[in-house]
C-alpha cells in the first residue's frame, strides 16, 4: 500500500506543483499620475520604451505617450513588484501587429522598421524575427511580392485557411524554406505529423543548415518521444546560432525529460544568461533543482518569475505549493495551490495537488514517511472533511479536463480510502479504458480490491501491474493534461 501512496507523491512532484513560506510583501512608495484628460490615478511605472509608459494601477494596466502624462505626489502603499517582461511583450505586438498590417499592403519598408522596433524591446521573439527575415528578403528580391502578401496574410488565420494561404505562396516561390517550416508548424498544431516532417525535409533540402527547421523538427521529435533525436536536432540549431535562448531551454527541457539533471541545469542557465527575462528557463531549472532536491535554489527562481512575468505566476504558484509538500509545510501548501487556481481557474494540476494535500493535513503522522495510517484516516471525522474536499477538487479537475488522468488516479485514490470502492474501480477502469498499458492505474485498483477484501481480483491487478513493468518502460509524466488556452 505504501506504493500506491507513493505514486501519488510521484504524481504530484510531476504535476510541476512546489511552494515555501510566503516573504511578507513590504510597502513601497508608488506614484499619483494625472493622466490627459485631467484625472489622477495612482500606481507604478512598469516600463518607459521608445515614448511610451505603462502603469500598473491596482492591477489594471494604462498605456500613455510619456509626454502626456504628470507625476503630481507620492504615496505610500503596499505594491506588487513592477512586471516589466509583460510590457515590453505588450510593445513588441503592437509593433509586429503594425507590420503585418503593412506587409499584406506590400509596404515592406515600412513593415521591417516596425519588426525591427518590436525586437528592440522583445529580441528573442522568433516570430517577429521570421516576420524581418521575410520582409527583408522581399525587399532585396529572394522572395517575390505577392508570395511575401500571401505568407503576412497567414499570419491572421490558422488552420485549414492558413495552409492554402501558405499553398499559394508555395506555388509562386518553392525554393524559399520558411515557408515549407511555416506549413510544418501548423501541420504539427493540427496532429499531422508525417505532413510536418515532409516539410521540414523540403526546407533541409533547399538549406542544410537550416536553423528553423532544426528548432521546428526537434520539438515535434520530443513530441514523438524520440528525444536522442530531439537534442540532436537542438543541438545543430545551436551550433549555427549559439546564443539563441529558446534553443537552449527546448534541448534543456529534453535533457529533463531523459533525467539528466545536471545537463538540464546547465541549459537553462545558459538560456538564463543570455536572455534574463526568459519566465520558462527559470520554471524549468526550478524543476531541475527540484529533482535534484535543492529545494532553496528552486523557491528562488519561482520568486524570479513572480516578479518578472505574471502570466507564469500560476504555474509558479503551483510549484511553490509542491515544494511546501515535500517539506510537508501543508498549510503553505494549499495556500500557494489557492493563489495559483485563483491566477488560473483552468489550471487542473493545482486542484489536484490541494486534493492531496487536503488528504493530509492536521494529522501528525503525515510528517513522517510512513503513510500507513492514511488506512483509517477516514474514520476520522476532520480526516473524512479533508478527504471530501480533496475528491471535491479533483472532481473539479475532472471537469476541466476530462481525459486528465492524475485526477482520476488521485480521485481514485481518495474513494479507496474512504471505502467508497466502487466509485474508485470506476476511476480506475475509466484510465485503463484510455491506457490499457499503463501499469501504474492496475496497481492502484489493486489496492481499492485489497481494502475491499476481494484478494483474487487484487492479486491478478498485481500481476498484470508486474506483467507490464517488465515488458516495456512507462514512465508517468508521459501523461499530462491538455493544455488550454483562454483569455
């Protein structure tokens, strides 16, 4: 049984969750503005860039040319720290928006100094590089006018529509590799994945040594699992631009997934040192550290990414909340868990990590390594409360993402101790329907049939649990939940 419980801990350590004690946020002095049409707010400067200045008022964001607008007083408060990555993503797509506007007007001049203004402020966006490499070549004449038009005209669509803009643009010039690494990536967004690596053979056909095609291929390679094949695709991206940012943390986030630790480590700093804004080298080296239990050095880059970009805040929450688990500061725990669902109410990986830290809670024995007593914590009132709640959320998980496995799993797990059995064999059947292969779903419905005292169905469950280990390696954190993308 002690397995079962671990695995659940494996579960929520691979849910990306971690947390520390909150730092007690201490007052600083923001600023009163008057703004152009006479009224005064007040909030913090969280960028000047090329004229502009945007404030954070009371988490609500005004954008004013700097000439426009007057500092009339101080005043003291207590203030969220200033999140200037956001501001600057903020001028570069207006930026880029602008040049793609005159780009489908074959204003190509115009269109490059607008991409070359957005990179100034975000100079690592590959889309906005791909957009200035485009223009530049159809104003020196390697890509004709109307296959440029046809390429910015894709930019506004997806889909169906965007692989017959970039068809047309094929037709007209079928030497020019981007766009066969353009129609790969959507091809890969819509699952077909032969179509995708065709393309990007046809771009290494017309450049050996093309760099997108690298980065574009080896992502869909870790995608298919085949990840030697992924860093060595990572791997020649960066040895023909070195000080490329994403290449690093995408090989990084390969060499995490094989477990190499250390090399992983070395990728994100890497990425880190060139790029000190970049929200995801940070996540994925806390990860790093994580697993290799620097659990300090981890809590500090979460914090970075607090302060530096708010639309990773979530996930950092959720990390923050697992770290707490495992120095088994629960209350830390489920108050970073809260903060993180209430930044993303989508955000099922936290619901699930609360569930589990809700199961423990208040009772003394959980600060232990033994979990044997969780046997008859629902026998407890305040146990059987905690365990409500902690089926409560992964329901609520369930909800969200319906195929998101760990919640059944969890969920599962909660019914078994409660001995709601039946209820927790169907969660079981309900992952092996989808993974029949997948041992670990076997061994826990073992588990429910041995509380339930039904010994032959528990050992066959056991078996067939072995049956699969031996035979092939399935590791959990191949399962993930969809990623959902809202507003």
């Amino acid at each position: 049984m002690k397995r079962v419980t671990y695995l659940l801990i494996f579960i929520l350590i691979l849910t990306f969750s971690s947390c520390t004690t909150q730092k007690e946020k201490k007052p600083d002095v923001a600023k009163k503005f008057r703004l152009p049409d006479g009224s005064v707010i007040q909030g913090e400067v969280i960028g000047e860039v090329y004229g502009y200045t945007q404030i954070d008022s009371k988490g609500r964001l005004f954008t004013y040319k700097s000439d426009q607008i007057e500092v009339v007083g101080d005043v003291t408060r207590v203030g969220s720290r200033p999140r200037i990555k956001e501001y600057f993503e903020w001028v570069a797509f207006n930026h880029w928006k602008n040049g793609v506007a005159q780009a489908v007007k074959a204003e190509f001049e115009a269109a490059k100094a607008e991409f070359q203004e957005a990179l100034k402020v975000d100079p690592f966006n590959e889309s906005i590089e791909i957009c200035l490499s485009i223009v530049e070549d159809a104003i020196e004449g390697r890509i004709s006018e109307e296959a440029a038009v046809q390429v910015f005209k894709s930019e506004g669509t997806w889909g169906n529509e965007a692989i017959e803009q970039l068809n047309q643009a094929i037709a007209l010039m079928p030497d020019y590799e981007q766009l066969y690494i353009s129609r790969g990536n959507i091809y890969v967004v819509g699952g077909k994945v032969e179509e995708a690596f065709s393309d990007f053979g046809k771009a290494f056909t017309i450049n050996p040594d093309s760099f997108r095609a690298y980065l574009s291929r080896g992502l869909v390679y870790k995608m298919n699992g085949q990840l030697d094949e992924a860093i060595s695709d990572y791997t020649n991206a960066l040895r023909i631009e070195p000080v490329y940012p994403i290449a690093y943390v995408n090989r990084a986030n390969v060499y995490y997934e094989k477990g190499l630790f250390e090399e992983a480590l070395f990728d994100y700093t890497k990425a880190i040192e060139i790029d000190p804004r970049h929200a995801g080298a940070y996540l994925g080296r806390a990860l790093a550290y994580i697993s290799q239990n620097k659990l300090d050095e981890a809590v500090l880059d979460l914090y970075k990414i607090i302060e530096i970009n708010s639309n990773y805040s979530s996930k950092a929450y959720s990390t923050l909340g697992g770290v707490a688990f495992l120095r088994r500061q629960f209350d830390e725990a489920i108050a970073n868990y809260t903060k993180a669902i209430e930044l993303n109410s989508f955000d099922s990986k936290s619901y699930v990590g609360r569930a589990l830290v809700f199961s423990l809670k208040g009772v003394p024995e959980a600060q232990s390594e033994d979990f044997s007593f969780m046997d008859d914590f629902a026998s407890d009132e305040k146990g059987n409360l905690l365990l409500n709640q902690g089926i409560s959320d992964c329901s609520q998980a369930v909800e969200i993402h319906s195929d998101f496995f760990y919640a059944y799993l969890m969920r599962a797990f909660l019914y078994g101790l409660k001995k709601e059995f039946e209820k927790g064999i169907s969660d079981c059947n309900a992952v092996i329907e989808k993974l029949p292969e997948y041992p670990d779903a076997f061994n826990l419905r073992a588990f429910i049939y041995y509380k339930k005292e039904d010994y032959e169905k528990a050992l066959n469950d056991v078996n067939k649990s072995i049956e699969l280990i031996i035979n092939q390696r399935v590791i959990i954190h191949h399962i993930s939940a969809p990623k959902v993308h809202h507003s």
